[in-house]
C-alpha cells in the first residue's frame, strides 16, 4: 500500500470512528428497552446508560413528546435503583419493580 493510500484509509477510520460517536447516544436509545430493562442489566449499567434507561422508559410511560426534566429523572433512577436493590426477583423489568418485590418474588 503507498503512503498516501495508507493516509487515506488513516484520514476514513478517523472519520468514521468520529462519525460514530455523533449518534452513539441515539444508537444507544433506540436499542435500549427502556421499561424492559431487567434489575440485573439496570443495575450493572453505567451512569450514562442507566440515565439513557430511565428517560426512555419516562418516553414510553408518558409519550415521547413528554417534557422531561432533569430532577424528574434524576428521582427516578434513584427509585428505580432503590426498587431493583430491594427485587427479589432480578428478571423484573424496571417497569414492574416495586419494593414488595422484595418480601414476594413476581
């Protein structure tokens, strides 16, 4: 390969791997389950992912034109941690967690 095709395909990897982290947040939404998210995947989840979770869950419980703001989410991710913590069952989707999980398995 000559140098100014190995420059090339350097300049295009860049680029793409630029290109990919602009819609990393949208990819990750869309594939995201949101309310059907288990407690054992929720709570192995990351800051970011767990925020990302929780607003698409927020999205799908209350349309997806919903105003949102940041305390309404941030309650809600210390609920949903708060609920799956005390799950006895940890396939309950995030949804569904509730603290009488906790004396019940669903």
């Amino acid at each position: 390969m000559s140098r100014m095709n190995k420059t090339a395909a350097a300049l295009l990897a860049v680029g793409a791997i630029g290109l990919a982290g602009v819609g990393c947040s949208e990819a990750e939404k869309a594939i995201n389950k949101g309310g059907d998210t288990p407690c054992s995947e929720y709570t192995a989840q990351d800051a970011d992912k767990k925020r990302t979770t929780v607003t698409k869950f927020l999205e799908q419980e209350r349309g997806s034109d919903a105003q949102l703001d940041q305390n309404t989410v941030d309650l809600s991710i210390a609920a949903i941690d708060l609920m799956c913590g005390a799950q006895a069952n940890p396939d309950t989707p995030i949804r569904e967690a509730d603290l009488t999980g906790a004396l019940v398995p669903k």
